[in-house]
DNA sequence: AGGGCGACGTA
DNA sequence: CGTACGTCGCCCTC
C-alpha cells in the first residue's frame, strides 16, 4: 500500500469506529448524572458528541464517516462463536442510545455507515483502503488494536490512551516502536498472543514479547507455523498445542477491506448541521446551551471555518523543512557533508572549576550563545522517554532547512556513523530536552555528547515560572508573540495549532518537530545572552541532565514483596478505622470525601467550624481535626468519630502512597524509575514525578518504615545517604553576611540551642526545649517570609508572643532582617531575583495592586534566592560527585536526590570510599563564609541509611 | 473523560 | 495570614 508517488494529499479523511466510542463514552460517564428527568439515560451520546468534537477539533479533517455494527452476527460469529463474548453483552441502557447518537450525527450532516454481515472494523478497513486509495490522509479513531494492521505511510490510527484525549498517532514508526513488528504484520503478532477484551484466547504463555520474536525471526505466522516444530521449551509445546486457534484468529482479525459500501470518500464531506433537528434532540436529551454551542461550533459553519484557516497563518514564522530518509551510512554521510556546518573545535561544556574556587566563579556569565546558534543544527529523536521503558522510533536531523530522518532500528553500522557525526558537529548540535534525547540515544546504543543548546533548559532559564508541557506550548508561547520579526511567510508552512501531520509526508510531523526546535533556539539564544544564562545552561543544568539521566535509567530497588505487605498492613487499620468511625457515625461516610465529613461533624454532630476552605466549605484538614478532636473530650460520639477518622486519614494516606509505588516498579528490573523534573520548580529545584521519590514519608516511624523498602539491587551492598545539614539557613547567614548567625554556624554547638540563646540572652546549657523549638520554628520560618500569626499558629502560642520572639530574633540577627528585605526590594527594583549563581525568577506580581498578590509575590521573592541557592549548590555537588565516582572508577551510582539529600547504591567494597567522595562534592560544591556540613550514613535500606 | 479542589506527603 | 513541589480521591459536568 505504500507504492505512492510523491504528490499532495487531496485532504484529510476521519474515519472512526462508532461502536468503541459509544462504549467509552457510556463507561466513561456516569448514568446517575447525564440522564433526563424522567430517567432516560444520556450518557453515551453526550460523551459520543463530546470526544467526537474533541478529535474533529484536533484533527481537523475535511471528510469524516463513522462505522457502526449492525445487529446479527457476521462470518467472525459463524467461525469462532464466542468471539466478542464480552462485548455483545452491551447493556441495554447503552443499544437504547445507540439510535439517539445516530440521530445526533444525522442532524450534524456526518455519515454513518451500517452494513449487514460486516462489522464496524471491516466498514473502517474499506474506508481506510478507500481513503488512501484516493489519496487522502487517512485518520481512523479506534480503540480495537486490530485497526493497527491498517497503518502505513497514508494511514494512522488513532488509539485512545487512558485518557481519552490522549490519542496517540499510530504511524508506522509507532506501531513498530510498540510491537516490534510491521503495521501488516500485526494481525500474526495479535492471532498468536489473543485478546482478552474480546474473549479471543492466544497461546498460553506468549504475549508481545515471545510473538514479536517469532514473527521477527520466521517473517510472517505462516512460516512460522511451518517452523513450529523448531521451536523449543513450553512456549514450543505451546504454540504446537494452539495452532488451530491460531489460524482461526488470524482468520478472524483480518479487516475485510473491500466491502462495497456505495459511496465515496468525496461524498463523505460534512458540515451541514441541521440546527433545528438538532435542537429538538438536544431539548430531548436535556442538553444544555454550552453543549449545543460547543458542537455547533466545531461542526458548523463558513463564519468558524474562516477564522480556523486565517487564524494560524498569521503567527506562524516556521518552514517545514526539506525532509528525506537515509537508509544507509553512504546517504547519512553525503547528506551530513552537504548540509551540516563544519565541525568547530570548543572547549568541552560543563567542565566545573575544581576546588575552592570562589562561590559563584564557576558559571562564566558573560557566556554567549547568539552567535554560534547561527550556524546551529537541530538533533532530535522521537519515541518513548520513559525512565526503564525507553524505545527510540526515529532520528531527525535539521539544519538550515534542509532535514534527514533516520527510522530505528538502526544497524550497527548506521548507529555507529550516526555517532560519529553527532560527535563530530557536537560544538553546533541544538536539542530539545537533552536528558530526554540521552535515553533515547541509550536505547539507540549510542552516547549523546553535550550540545551547544537545549531549547527546553534555555526556556525554563529565560522563563522560569512558564512550563510548557509540550514543544508544541513551548513554540505557542515563545514565538508567535514575534510573529512578523522572522521569515517572511512562504509556502509551507506549518500548521502549529493540529498535531498531524501536513499533508502527505508521513515525516511532516518529525520535520516540523525539528523546524520548531531550529525555531525556539533563534528565539531564545539571545534572550540567555541579554539575561545572562547560557553559562549557568552550559555549566549547570546540561551536566545535571547527564547526571539526572544515569539515576533516572538506573532507578531504585525496591523490595516489592515488603511493600505489598505494607499495603496490606494500612489496608487493614485504615478498614479497621473506618469501621469505628462508621458505628460513631452511624452511617457508612466516605471518609475521604471532605463534602460528606463536613456534615456528619458540622450538621449530625453539630461541631463548630474551625476554619474555612479557600472556596468557602469548613475544612476538615488534619489541623481542623486536631482541634475539634481535644475540644470534644465530653462528647463520646464526636471523640469516638474523630480519633478513628484521625487514625484513617493516616493510615490510608500511607497506603495510597505505597500502592502507588507498587504500581510504578518497572516489573523487568523490580526498580523504580522516577522522571526528576529539571524545568517545574520556579526556583531551580528539580522535582520528581511519575512516581514522585521526593515525598515518601520521613516524619513519624511509621511512614518512614516505608523506606526501609528501599534496598540495593543484585550487585550492590548498601545505600548511602548525605544530607546537608541546614543549608537553606547557612546561606541565609552567608549572603546575610550576619556576624551572629555566622558564629553560630561556626562555633560547632548545636545551632537552634546556641541561636536560641542569643535571642533569649540565656547561657546555652539554660535553654528549654520549648525555647529551642520556638526560635527553630522562627529561624525556618524566615526563609518563608512567615508572619508572626503565621509562627503563632504553628506554635500555639499567641500571637503577641509571636511577635515579641521575632523582634528579639531580629535584634540578635538585624543583617538577616535587612537581607531579606533587600531580597524583595531589589526584586521590585529589578523585577528578578537572583541565586549565588545568577539564577533569575522573574516577579511581576510585586507591583500588583492586589494586596494578597503582592504579598505572596514578596514572600516567594524572599525565598527564591535562599532556595533557589540551595539547588544551586545541590546541583553542583551532584556532578562534582558523579565525576568523582566515575573517576575513580567506582561502580557505585547515585540513584536518588531529596533536595538536600543524595542517596547512593554502593558496590560492596566501595562503601568507605564513596562516602568520603560524596561528602566531600559537597561540601566543597561552594565556599560559604560558613562551613557547609554533610552528614551521612550507611545502611542496608534507605531508612537505615538515615542518620 | 477531564478539570477543579481539598487534603497531605516531602524539603 | 510560610516557600517549593506531586499525587490521590471526590465531585461536578447535563
């Protein structure tokens, strides 16, 4: 199917499969809420209409049917009779609006197609096949993976995640990055393994895996079946034992692709809404005017159709580039010597000053970048980043216009010149999210040298507080602003807004991938040089992205049978808690609903409020029922009620957190692997996500227990942990230049004791521990910009109390107090504030007229120097450490970082050693007018590693 | 499904 | 009425 000329598509073509979207949308939704007065059930169409806008909206096309099944069987019934068993059984709420949703696509002028004895898959394949035929590109919505087999350069299907909005495009490229078998090949892949939803049984034992193999090895299930008898182990006798049902599957899953529907793909246009029949079904339905007008507007009319074709052109500064493929080293080579710009010979990036530099000496801030991204070239590989199931579908190179893309799997021989190239013009190479590109260079086999830019860094440097979840917002946001500054418009261009692809390039999508990044490194180059970030994007955040990468790929052993047990155990008190609470309460509440809580405390049970959500609603947070729980000592219910709800909100929490570990242990390794987020956190932080590492339980021993699951893997003997002990406070006392808090960082006593008595003029060994843990609270608290209510609240003292400790506190340490007041001042002067190491977080809000905005604005503008230093430093001692490691050639490799914490799987042998090293990273990462202290520890767990 | 919100875990 | 995050579950949508 894919013997095609090069030439234009005539348009796009949607086909979908109206079945699987009126299935999701009927379990999607909930019945109780979507259905009219009298009952009827609305669900189905009022999901149907709104996924269908959704996809039109997206996509776009200009020719669109949707299939549907028909009663009574087909020839799939007659041959294996329980075939879609599970899925007959639709209920009858759903077949009831299966009539009203064709109605509905009647009224908006879409075609529908039904033809008896085909089902709805075999209506799609004819469409598919008719589309490209006619060459459309040719889009088909379904969530049946048989519609795979469909894929080619014409034709993507588009396969709801579990999010529905989350479609992916199943090109080629992805199916094959999925399955490791070709689009046609599928049907083979899908007889063999067998399909649950659909009552389909495969062999026993071989999934994608074990199919792909074989089909791999063999070329196709018929050779394979011919060789079945060379096929070793129980997945051989397996297989042997299946071979009927797998030849009746492969029968089955085949698309019929000629069905004669009588129509075509021209006459499948749309548009034509009917408004009056539709508002008679949408007053039926009871729909309301928001949902009418969204679905007028995305299927009608000339007036939103203008403004959708006017409205992109305007800001779009983006040429799709010329793109071709090589499919081997000779066409890499000669397209690399014609277009990539001759190798410049540079100092090698992130090379950090080594030893006791001054503190900020090692980011070289007059670094500029404007010049060398002028005769810059775009690297960018697409496929799947995630952290231990990394798979790599292609590799585009950009430059100048001119663009190659490579398809994966590469051979060897093309991997390794492919290396040698990036190398070779590594000085030049621009990418988008170096850390991304190295996993996915990893699956390649190959090691990604540090480029000259990464546009993802570049933006969070210039932009600190803007995150673009995607390149695409990244562009929105960065470049149409400067619409008619660039290129003149020419043909070709690119349409931002839709995802697809353009036209009939199959690569388009690759190629304007790279066009934007190409885009975003013009654009932003000269904003790191006017605000002077490229040394910190040099020196800091690319050596932290290899760093990062190395701890993402390598992930955290966990022992899962603990967790589980763990689970288990909350599981059973938080049930245990909820049983108590339900007899106080006399009803099953759902404890975790605040809405329910709030009226069996606040209407049964006639409490009194404490405080107020933001939205108005009593709160019942921990603190909320902390206080209502010592009031109520005389009222059994109420104490009854609250102990248990207490001790649920606790135990459940722990169990909601380590049942999302659980689910996140990559099941290939037993390790978990973390995304650390290096553009989020405002203020230079990293963040860990998806699972976040960075938040298990560390206050109470009973959360904390659940570290002890985290344990060394096969080869390695303990964890390591180091923290810095108060750094957010040493650099308080460092940039403060206050000569107290500097003496009390470095008279080696205890720090909250020795300030405490400072401030309460008391000789240390008189000091109570209520003084300690009040000027503690405070000496925190500064950090914050916490108010003497705020200080009063946390202490439960009174607020007069409150502010008498923070007068005394600032009398003792007066530089803090003008330190911190300098922070906010030179950031309404300035309109930025900056790190020791010239981070910039930009604060607009500190000249708004709203009070509590301002407010907030200088209470963050505070901290963002002092917690932004921090991750600074922390930065720095993780390379500095990484290095050290590798230098030394340890075998031993950070795996975690807790903002102040770095966590180390260490080899047996190398305990002692790596200790000292990682120590000394960081305690050396800066010099301080106070020492910078790293205590550490060992242990066979994370929690034992605590110290 | 998808968005908002409350609640709560960490530094 | 303390900064910076991420995640979960509930609730609403008509």
């Amino acid at each position: 199917m894919t013997e095609y000329e090069d030439g234009e598509a005539r348009g796009t073509l949607l086909v979908i499969d109206g079945h699987s979207l009126a299935f999701r949308a009927f379990f999607a939704l909930p019945v109780e809420s979507f259905s009219t007065a009298q009952g009827k059930p609305t669900n189905a169409v009022w999901g149907f209409a709104s996924m269908l806008s959704q996809v039109i909206n997206a996509e776009r096309p200009d020719h669109l049917a949707i299939a549907f099944d028909v009663k009574g069987g087909t020839f799939r019934n007659t041959m294996l009779p329980q075939y879609k068993g599970t899925r007959d059984a639709a209920p009858q709420d759903l077949l009831d609006q299966l009539p009203l949703i064709q109605r509905m696509l009647d009224a908006l002028g879409v075609t529908y197609i039904e033809k008896p004895g085909y089902e709805g898959d075999d209506i799609i394949g004819t469409l598919a096949t008719m589309g490209e035929q006619a060459r459309y590109r040719t889009l088909v919505l379904s969530g049946d993976r048989d519609a795979f087999q469909l894929v080619d350069d014409w034709v993507t299907v588009l396969y709801p995640g579990y999010h529905f909005k989350d479609l992916k495009h199943m090109t080629p490229d992805e199916v094959f990055a999925k399955y490791h078998v070709m689009p046609a090949q599928y049907p083979d892949l899908a007889a063999l393994r067998g399909e649950t939803a659909d009552n389909i049984p495969g062999v026993p034992g071989v999934g994608d895996g074990y199919a792909a193999k074989w089909i791999g090895k063999y070329g196709s299930l018929e050779a394979l079946i011919e060789h079945a008898d060379d096929i070793g182990g129980k997945k051989g006798e397996a297989l042997r034992a299946n071979l009927d049902q797998v030849r009746l599957n492969r029968k089955v899953n085949a698309l019929v692709r000629d069905v004669d529907l009588g129509v075509t793909v021209e006459d499948l246009t749309f548009g034509q809404v009917d408004v009056d029949k539709l508002d008679a079904l949408f007053d039926e339905l009871e729909f309301g005017a928001r949902t009418k007008n969204r679905v007028l507007k995305t299927f009608n009319n000339e007036e939103t159709a203008k403004t959708q074709a006017a409205q992109p052109q305007q800001d779009e500064n983006i040429v799709l580039p010329n793109g071709q493929r090589a499919h081997d080293v000779k066409e890499l080579r000669d397209w690399a010597s014609a277009h990539l710009p001759a190798p410049v010979r540079r100092p090698d990036v992130g090379e950090l000053p080594s030893g006791n530099d001054e503190a900020t000496s090692g980011i070289d801030h007059s670094a500029r970048c404007s010049e060398a991204i002028e005769h810059s070239w775009v690297l960018n590989a697409c496929g799947n980043a995630k952290p231990g199931r990394v798979s790599t579908s292609s590799v585009t190179l950009l430059c100048a216009g001119e663009a190659l893309v490579l398809q994966a799997p590469l051979d060897e021989d093309l991997r390794d010149a492919l290396g040698g190239i990036i190398d070779a013009h590594a000085s030049g190479m621009v990418v988008h999210g170096y850390k991304e590109q190295l996993h996915l260079f990893s699956a390649l086999g190959l090691a990604l040298p540090y480029p000259l830019f990464d546009t993802e860094l570049a933006g969070y440097l210039a932009q600190p507080d803007f995150h673009a979840e995607s390149l695409e917002q990244a562009a929105s946001h960065f470049l149409d602003i400067h619409a008619d500054q660039d290129e003149p418009a020419t043909q070709g261009m690119l349409d931002l807004g839709a995802d697809g692809d353009v036209d009939s390039d199959p690569d388009a999508g690759k190629l304007k991938h790279a066009a934007i990044i190409a885009a975003l490194a013009r654009f932003l180059a000269p904003k790191l040089d006017m605000c002077e970030q490229f040394g910190l994007l040099q020196t800091l955040e690319l050596p932290v992205s290899r760093v990062l990468q190395k701890m993402e790929a390598q992930g955290a052993k966990v022992d899962t049978q603990r967790l589980k047990d763990m689970r288990d155990g909350f599981a059973a008190d938080a049930r245990q808690a909820q049983e108590i609470a339900w007899q106080w309460a006399g009803r099953e509440v759902n404890l975790q609903s605040p809405k329910q809580l709030s009226e069996v405390l606040f209407e049964d049970m006639g409490l009194k409020p404490t405080k107020r959500t933001k939205k108005g609603a009593y709160t019942t947070n921990a603190d909320a029922l902390q206080t209502l729980y010592m009031r109520s000592v005389n009222d059994e219910r109420a104490n009854g009620f609250l102990g248990a709800l207490l001790r649920h909100r606790e135990t459940n929490k722990l169990k909601q957190i380590v049942g999302t570990l659980i689910e996140t242990i990559n099941p290939f390794d037993g390790r978990i692997h973390t995304t650390f987020e290096q553009t989020v956190a405002a203020t230079g932080r990293l963040s860990s996500a998806d699972p976040n590492l960075q938040n298990i339980p560390n206050r109470n021993a009973v959360g904390r227990e659940i570290r002890s699951a985290f344990i060394p893997g096969e080869g390695y003997e303990s964890l390591v942990s180091c923290d810095y002990s108060q750094v957010e406070l040493r650099i308080m006392a460092h940039l403060s230049g206050d000569e107290a808090l500097i003496e009390a960082f470095r008279s080696g006593v205890d720090f909250h004791r020795y300030v405490a008595s400072l401030v309460h003029q008391v000789p240390v060994d008189q000091i109570t521990a209520d003084q300690r843990t009040h000027v503690k609270a405070m000496s925190y608290g500064l950090a914050y910009g916490l108010s003497s209510y705020g200080l009063a609240q946390q202490l439960k003292i009174n607020p007069g109390e409150a502010e008498a400790l923070k007068q005394k506190y600032f009398s003792t340490f007066g530089k803090v107090r003008d330190f911190l007041e300098s922070c906010v001042s030179e950031a309404r002067r300035r309109g930025y504030t900056e790190t020791m190491f010239g981070r910039r977080r930009y604060f607009p809000a500190l000249h708004s007229t709203n009070r509590s905005a301002r407010e907030a604005a200088e209470r963050a503008a505070l901290n963002a120097p002092i917690q932004g230093s921090a991750a600074d430093i922390m930065k720095v001692a993780m390379i500095r450490a990484s290095r050290a490691l590798q230098e030394a050639g340890l075998k031993s490799r950070i795996i975690l970082q807790i903002h102040d914490e770095l966590v180390v799987e260490v080899v047996p042998g190398e305990a002692q050693q790596v200790t000292e090293l990682v120590r000394n990273a960081m305690e050396t990462a800066v010099r301080l007018d106070v020492p910078l202290d790293v205590s550490t520890g060992i242990g066979a767990d994370w929690q034992l590693a605590a110290h």
